[in-house]
C-alpha cells in the first residue's frame, strides 16, 4: 500500500521538478542526464519530486549535486519509493549520496522517504542523517521495514535531533510532522521512541499506524512520550493493540492534548471497558475538545460507550467525523439516532457507515474474561521513567 502524503508548501508548479511516478529506471550518467538537464533549467526550485522510479547509488550523487545549486529555495524533497529492483547494498549506498546534500539545504521542510526497503542495512546511514538533521519539520518514514531495533534507533536519533535544534535556535526549525507507519516498530522501540518523542516538544502530528505494537508498548509510547506533547493536533495509532492497559494510558493522557483535533484508534482492540473508560474521560474535557476527527472502529464498542458519547456529544462543537462501524451494537438504536439528531441540530458532523457492526450478544468469550495482555504485571512507572532518564543521560553524552 502506497504511503499517501500531501503537505501543501504553497510551492507553485514552475518552481517544481517532478518525475512523479513515471517508473524510470535510472542507472548510468548516461539515463539521467535528459533530466538533469531540464532540472538545470529551472530557476527557484522549490520542490522536486522523484517518487516512483528506480535510482541507482550513482545517479543519486548526481542528482543530489544537481540540487546544491537550489540550496536557497528547495523546501521539499521526495523520495518516496525510489528502489524498486534495487539490491540490499544499493540503498544505503543511494541514501549517503542524498543525505549530505539534504543536510546542506536550510530551508528544508519536507522530506518523504516512504515506501522504501531501508530495514536494517540502511540504519546507520539513516540514523547518523536524522541524528544530524535540524531543519526538516515534516518527516515521512512509512513503510520501511524497519522493525523494532531499526525503530529504536530512529527513536534515539530524533532525541539527538532535538537536542541539536535547541543548540542552533538560529538556524534550526522544530519538528512539526513524524510518521513511521507499517515499520513493524513492536515493543521493542517505544522507550527510544518515547525519548524521542518528548524531546521534540513542539511536536504536532505522529502517525505510528499498523506497527504490532502490543498494550505494554502502546502504555509506555502514551505515557512517557506522546504525553508531553501540549501542541499536538493529529495523533494517529491506528492497528496496534490496546486492550485495558493501552485504553488507560489513552484516558489518563487525552487531557494532555488541548490542541487536538485528529484521533485514529480505529481497530485497536480497546475492548468495552477501555471504550468506556475513554469516552468518560473525553467527557470529562468535551466542552474544551477541539476535536474534529474520532475515528473508534472495530474496538468492541458496546451499547454503554454510545449513551456516554449521546451525552458529551452537544458539547463538542468542533467534531465533524465519528467513526463506530465494526462495533457490537444494534444499527437501530435509539442511542444511534439520538447521536444523529445531535448531529443535525448542531448543523454539523455525521457518522460514518455502519454496515460492519458485531451482534451485541455475538461474544466469543465472557465479558468478564480478561485479556492475556491485561493479565500482565504493569512494571513499575518510576522503574520506567528511571530507565529512560538514563538513556537520556547516555544520549546526551553522546558526540554528534
């Protein structure tokens, strides 16, 4: 699936140079030089675009020369799925032509590398380029392959990062954007990650969808991570898994957010209690909610969850989109039509299409059962915040 990822700079279509999904396959001097030679003749490039082709490790030096000459105007950068056909060598190779260059550029604010095989044989290259990084704000790193002990790598660089920017105030910008969705990120990366997280504070969107995240991990990312994040608007989590200990985490947080406008905990498994125990908690701070976007599919959300939102509803004025197909409640209840008629009052919002939901009574196991993941011994919070006060310490120390 195609990383799909619009930022819209403003950048006009004469100061951009695309060869956007034209599946050129460039491999010698000789297959690249027509367009380096149209890219010559452009003036102010702003933004360029080689999405969607094969690039081989020396046509990328010499396009990432081509780009110095633009060093004062190029904001954004995409290369996004730039490998196809592409050995395990040739990418590391490919991206240390490319990175120096990108770290030339001062008014960089986008960089996509999506949809790229980067695993764990480009991690060194990848790490040493973001740890050095001080200008890109929208950073797009989805689909990778990445994995756990690439993912906490990445999270170790983006404290250095940060660390970095705070130490050239005048010619640093904060980061803005971080997505690192479909990575396989797992437990494993959460405490780097979360040390990453917190110490870029200006921080506004993060997508960390369909990582196999599990509750232990998800607990730990909310809640000495994404937790300090006052600024953020757009929080997306999409396919990883809750259960009791992640939905608590969520509740207890989701005040910490005042900006928010975007939450994605569709198919995250938050289970009744943890539906229950959210919404109660989003009530709590429905008339201050900015709102705009709830999605909450496929949790198994029950009838208890929908009087909650019936009643908080009113209140919030901003929210346009709820999203509650796939739960287990009946199409035709009177909660559903109350939450509808809410909508149409306010002259604002809708549901989405609830033609996938569960029988309310189709359990397959008792409400009272607990999940294997809830039966797990919570570690000890200030165990926790100890282990990665230390890896602060150990990160900070560290030479960039």
């Amino acid at each position: 699936m195609t990383t799909i990822h619009n930022r819209d700079l403003g950048i006009q279509d004469s100061h951009t140079f695309s060869l956007k999904n034209k599946g050129i396959k460039l491999d010698t001097a000789a297959d690249i030089k027509p367009y380096l030679e149209q890219l010559s003749k452009l003036e102010n490039v702003a933004k360029v675009d080689i999405s969607g082709n094969t690039i081989s490790p020396e046509c990328s030096g010499l396009l990432a020369e081509a780009l110095l000459p633009f060093k004062d105007t190029l904001k954004d950068v995409n290369l996004q799925d730039i490998y196809t056909s592409r050995d395990r060598f040739e990418i590391p190779a490919s991206l240390a032509k490319f990175f120096p260059v990108l770290l030339e550029l001062p008014h960089l604010s986008v960089l996509n590398l999506s949809d790229n095989a980067l695993g764990q044989d480009a991690i060194e290259v990848l790490e040493d380029f973001i740890s050095k990084c001080k200008t890109v704000e929208y950073f797009i790193i989805s689909n990778n392959g990445l994995g756990p002990f690439s993912g906490a790598r990445v999270g170790k660089a983006l404290y250095k990062s940060a660390k970095l920017r705070e130490a050239h105030p005048e010619s640093s910008k904060p980061l803005k954007a971080f997505w690192c969705g479909r990575n396989r990120l797992e437990n494993g990366s959460c405490e780097a990650l979360s040390v990453g997280f917190r110490a870029n504070r200006e921080l506004e969107e993060i997508r960390l969808y369909q990582n196999g995240i599990r509750p232990s991990g998800i607990s730990k990312l909310i809640s000495f991570g994404l937790n300090s994040l006052a600024n953020l608007k757009i929080l997306d989590l999409q396919d990883n898994t809750f259960t009791l200990p992640g939905s608590y985490a969520l509740s207890e947080n989701i005040a910490n957010w005042p900006q928010l406008i975007e939450l994605n905990v569709n198919d995250c498994l938050l289970k009744a209690t943890g539906c229950k125990l959210f919404l109660g908690k989003l009530a709590e701070i429905s008339d201050k909610s900015k709102l705009q976007i709830l999605r909450l599919q496929y949790n198994e959300l029950e009838a208890d969850s929908l009087e909650i939102i019936a009643q908080f509803l009113k209140n919030m004025s901003d929210l346009a989109e709820l999203e509650l197909n796939g739960n287990r409640f009946e199409e035709d209840s009177e909660l559903i039509e109350k939450i509808n008629d809410i909508f149409e009052e306010k002259g604002l919002g809708e549901l989405d299409e609830l033609d996938d939901l569960e029988e309310p009574d189709s359990d397959e196991e008792d409400e009272d059962d607990e999940d294997d993941d809830d039966k797990e011994e919570a570690e000890p919070e200030t165990e926790v915040d100890a282990r990665l006060k230390e890896l602060e310490k150990e990160l900070s120390a560290a030479h960039i």
